[in-house]
C-alpha cells in the first residue's frame, strides 16, 4: 500500500513536470506548439529583419520589442532593421495592415518557429504580429551560458474575438498613466479591448467642446481632454487594442444633469454623488431635446473615438423618477408604453438609430435586450451565461462579463472556471458564433491609481487565457506557476502588482519590523466591495489607504503556500460556467447589480470582519436555522428579540450571518 502511494505521488510530481514543460512560462498558452530540441543562443549580433509588408506601426512595435529584449538580458542590439534577412537573427514578415480601423474581424493569428539559426515570424496582419512578438519575449529563457530562445514551433489564433478589460475612471480617478500602463499589460496577455467607462453618477471624466458644462461642473476638474483621448487610442491602436467607450444611458448619469438639469426626468439641481450604489437620476425618454442633445454629444465623442462599437450602459434604471413624473406617464399611456422597461426599449431604440447616423454600433448590458433592435448590438452579460445563451438564441451578438468581475476578490482560479461557452450552453453551432468573448470587469468604488494594478494584475491574465487559449486548458496549478513569472515581468512594465504593498506598509507603519505585517498579508485577502460597504461604507472621499487596500488578491498562503497550488478558496470548487455576482449591500434592499458583485451570503460573511482568515483558522459551523433573512414583527409584548435576530425599527429580522455571532449556530 506504502508502495502504491508512493507511485501516486510520483506520477502527480511527474505529471507536474510535464505540464510545466509543454507551456513554460507562456501566457496564454498557444493554440498549438512543438518545443524541439536546440536554442536560439542571444547575443549583441541579435539582428531583426523585417519583410512583407512594414508600417510605421509595425516598425514601432519592432523597437518595443527589442527595447525590452535588451532589458530582459542586458544585451545591447543594433536598432536600424537588417538589410539582408539571410543573416538576421529575427525575421518578421506581415503579409498585410489589416483592418483600417480594428474591429471584431481583425486576424490575430501568427506563427513563430525557432531554431538554433534564426526566428520566423510570420502573420497575416500587423495586430498578428504584435501578438506574436509578446509570445517570443515570453520565451526568453537564460541559463549559466546566457540569455537564448528555446526551439518550438507555434501556431496561435485566438478562440474569441472579444477579450476585453472594463475600467472604471468615474468612481476614482484614474490618470492617463494607469491606463497607458495597464495596455501595456492588456498587450502582454493578448486582450484586445479596452472597455473605457466614462461616465457615472460620481463624474464625467470626457472633454466635450460642445456642452463644456458636462466636464466643467461634473468632473472635480478631474477629466481627459480631447487629446489626451487621442494620444491613448492611438497608445491603444500601436498594442492591437481597441478602445470602445461607455457613456452611461439612460440611468447612472447624476454627472450629465449637473451642468444640464433641464435633460433630467425629476427637476434639479443636481451635485455630484459622492456614495455609490444604484441611484435614482435618469435622463426623460419622452422629450424631444433630450435626444437633440444626446446626438450632439454623439456626434462630438464619435469623431475621437474610432471604434465601430458604442457602449451606451442600458442598466439598473429603477424608475423611480419615471414613476414619479406625471407627464411621462401620460406619454407612457399614450405610445402603449405599459412599463418601465418598454420606455426604456423606446430609449434604446432612439438611441441606436442616433447611433447608426454617426456610424457606431450599439453595445449595451442585458438590459438593452429586445426584439426590436438590429442583430448587430453587442449584449454584455453581468446576469451569466444564461442571459448571454438567450441573447445568442435572439440573434444577437454577446460578451460575458459574469464571473469575470475582479472587485469580488475572488482567486484567478475562480475565473479561470467561468467559461463563455460552456458544455452545458446548448447552443447551435451558429448560435455559439453570436458569442464574441468576454470582458474583465474593474470596478472604481475601492481601487486608487496607487493599488489598481494589484487588484487588476495578475489574476486578469487567467480570464486572457480562458478566453485565448483553446478550452482544454484548465490546469489550475499550471496556471499559479506562470501567474508568478509574469507578475515579475508585468513589474518591468512599471504594473507594480507586489510592490505596492511594500510602499503602502511603509507608510502605514514608518519605522518599524514589518516582517509580522508580511506574513499576515500572506495569508489574508483584501475584502469584496460589498463587505467593505456592509463594514464601513466607503465614499469617493473615503482614504483608500488601510492595511485591506494594502493586501493582495489571491494571496500565497491561501494558495498552499508559494502560491503554486491553486487550492480552492473556503473549500469550494471553481464554478463550471460564470454566474452573475448580486448585488452590494445598502440602507435599503436592491435587485441584483452589475455593478454589485455581492450576494448576501458572501455580505454576511465579510461583515464580520475587514479580513477573511485562513479556512483551517476557523471552526466548522451550522449555517444559521432561520436562513434566508426575512422580516417579520416582534410577536406583541416583547422587548427584546430572541436569538439570531436584530430589533431595528419596530420590526423583527435575521442577523443574516452565515454564522451568527449572537445565537452561534
């Protein structure tokens, strides 16, 4: 018996081996590669030959690439290309540019061969050849005899078209460096959309020349002038990224009404939100100078940015001005309008043909989905592939963004799990082509220019190759291993994913052994947005500069030790397919968010404490009997409230803990 564990062990050891083998340290791993036998030795004669066709973007990308080649071994290289490419070290041929303007279309794929003599790459576009060059800079490998190229052969194409990462620059500010950066990443693992959320109840981060009060009054001063815009989408265009933007309609847009009440469906003056949550400002769909103003804005924002596609928001409209505005529902009445969503849908549709005059596409969350709006909209899911399924049965195009929300805190592993297609979609196959890909959502309510990379980085790489990688990539362990090399080589991008927590205990605690501090933050997890707002509820204003904001997702400790285990957090598995994450906790109740990636049973979890602890720190425990909360009165007479339950306002409700503190079941 001793034997045959011992046997165990040495297969599962083995195995190990192998998979490290077969993917190094690439990320995301290939669609299809031979490792041979030989290396592609580095030295100061490293020469790059460019053939086929050659652009000045191209040409750029080339010199990128060479400038952090000769950081990654300290070699020198010769900069002007090589005129002769029979004696070239790196040979780079594009068969063509590509698409004028990126789009969904755009052909990624590349293929990469090196051998002991030289490097071939070759692909059929420019985007095809940057993604290729971050896999060769992915290879370099160095040993007692110096810096070389392992031999393989690759041949990579993506298997979505949409691999995109969400940024929220309205709820914190984010500069023009952080978003440079963070593409600089996104190039790395090959994401190829920059999701830009621009507008929000807490600020109107855009320059707009025509209706300068939008930024004038609605940003703190804090916004991105026209050129700024076009310095990063064209910073964008030179990585193969595409910048779609978001400008929130008809609901979270507190930040519009400031400077222009007058578009509002409740009368203002309106200020700047400083808390977060699902508000109550929204634009009035009845009026004919809303839209006269929205096709203006449009026309202005469709000019400087270039993407065919137009994010509009469509979400989390509760209604309540609309309910409240006799006139509207006098409209209402009148247009066989019989609720809420129907005038939503007629906004929608105003909008898409707004839209099309300026030449966009329309994209939008599950709330924009109606029959009535053309194939060609873009549904993004925060509800789960069950919403994305039924989008695609509709006819239209989607993108998955449930599970793939990094505010919630969850390890990499969890996302890694979350599949846009899983086998359990049920969809034809002309039905899974309608789903594009997916998007990573980062979400401002609790991240700062100083901590966002680490609450981005690394685990955005994991959803990068779930969504690159063909699907039988799954090894979890794998995974952790090359999460590790690429945090280190994100850190030469200036993506301080580790760093920053070392400056942060510095400053929280100047002068003292830290050592104590380090171990704890190897073992703890920062907490989710709804447990900080269920604790302590964070503001705009709130210092985000506690020891939580200094720990890290997905720390080692809880990754059994150097971080290479993956082990599931709190004893669950890694979810088959994504799921929406509910909503954040308020004053009062509120349907599910997208923004809100908080169930109550993981509210109730985090609000016992900032800091979740190791799962074998914590005693096993009855989940509470009177689980799920509900409300319900005092019997008469009483003066307290019996166990497991909190007296608040006259009524009678579950404490709502997964472990009751008062009642300890």
């Amino acid at each position: 018996m001793r034997d045959f564990r011992l046997l165990l062990v040495l297969a599962a050891v083995g195995a190990s081996t192998l998979r490290a083998q077969s993917t190094r340290t690439l990320i995301p791993v290939p669609a299809a590669l031979e490792w041979r036998s030989g290396r592609l030795a580095l030295d100061t004669t490293f020469t790059v030959a460019v053939r086929g066709f050659a652009d000045a973007r191209l040409r750029r990308a080339v010199d990128r690439t060479l400038r952090r080649l000769e950081g990654r071994t300290g070699l020198t290289f010769s900069r002007p290309p090589a005129a002769d490419s029979t004696t070239a070290t790196l040979v780079v041929h594009a068969d063509g540019p590509g698409m004028a303007v990126q789009g969904i279309a755009e052909d990624e794929s590349y293929m990469l061969a090196v051998n002991e003599g030289r490097a071939d790459l070759h692909a059929p576009t420019v985007v095809g050849v940057i993604r290729g060059l971050e896999t060769l800079l992915q290879l370099v490998a160095a040993d007692s005899a110096g810096p070389y190229l392992p031999a393989v052969t690759i041949e990579d194409h993506p298997r979505f078209r949409w691999r995109g990462l969400l940024i929220d620059v309205c709820r914190h500010w984010e500069p023009v460096a952080v978003i440079e950066r963070t593409l600089d990443a996104m190039a790395t693992v090959k994401l190829n959309v920059l999701h830009w959320h621009l507008s929000e109840d807490q600020g109107f981060r855009v320059e707009s020349r025509r209706y300068p009060r939008l930024q004038g009054l609605g940003s703190d001063g804090l916004y991105y002038t026209q050129a700024q815009i076009r310095e990063v989408t064209a910073y964008a265009r030179d990585r193969g990224i595409r910048v779609v933007p978001e400008f929130d309609m008809p609901a979270h847009s507190t930040s519009w009404f400031v400077g222009y009440p007058q578009y509002a469906a409740a009368p203002g003056p309106y200020q700047i939100e400083r808390a977060f949550g699902v508000l109550d400002a929204v634009f009035d769909p009845t009026r004919e100078e809303v839209y006269a103003f929205i096709d203006g804005f449009i026309g202005e924002m469709a000019a400087l940015f270039p993407d065919a596609y137009f994010h509009i928001g469509g979400d989390e409209a509760n209604g309540k001005q609309w309910n409240a505005n006799r006139r509207i529902q006098t409209f209402m009445r009148a247009h066989g309008l019989k609720d809420n969503e129907a005038l939503q849908a007629y906004f929608n549709r105003r909008l898409q043909r707004i839209l099309a005059r300026h030449g966009k596409r329309m994209e939008g969350w599950d709330e924009i989905l109606h029959p009535d709006l053309p194939k060609s909209v873009v549904v993004q899911s925060w509800r789960g592939p069950e919403s994305l399924g039924e989008s695609a049965r509709q006819g239209f195009l989607g993108i998955l963004s449930a599970g793939y929300y990094l505010d919630a805190m969850a390890p990499a592993e969890n996302h890694y799990g979350v599949d846009p297609l899983p086998d359990s979609a049920g969809l034809t196959p002309e039905q899974a082509q309608r789903i594009l890909g997916g998007e990573i959502c980062m979400w401002g309510e609790i991240v700062t220019p100083e901590t966002i990379d680490s609450r981005i980085w690394p685990r955005a790489a994991a959803v990068a190759e779930r969504l690159w990688s063909p699907r039988t990539v799954t090894d979890v362990a794998d995974l952790y291993r090359r999460l590790r090399v690429l945090s280190a080589r994100l850190e030469e991008l200036g993506i301080s994913t580790e760093t920053h927590t070392e400056r942060m205990l510095q400053r929280i605690a100047p002068g003292v052994d830290l050592a104590p501090l380090r171990t704890l933050l190897a073992a703890v997890e920062p907490v989710n947005l709804g447990g900080r707002m269920s604790v302590d509820p964070a503001t705009q204003f709130t210092p985000l500069t506690a020891l939580s904001d200094a720990a890290r997702p997905d720390p080692p400790l809880r990754r059994g030790g150097g971080g290479g285990g993956g082990g599931t957090r709190r004893g669950s598995r890694p979810p088959a397919s994504g799921s929406p994450e509910p909503s954040k906790p308020g004053a009062t109740p509120r349907p599910p968010s997208r923004r809100s990636p908080i169930t109550r049973r993981r509210r109730a979890r985090a609000s016992r404490s900032l800091w979740s602890s190791p799962t074998s720190a914590r005693p096993a425990r009855k989940r509470c009997p009177t689980w799920p909360p509900r409300r319900r009165r005092l019997r008469p007479g009483a003066t307290t409230a019996p166990p497991c339950s909190s007296a608040w306002s006259g009524l009678r409700r579950t404490c709502g803990l997964r472990c009751c503190r008062r009642c300890g079941s």
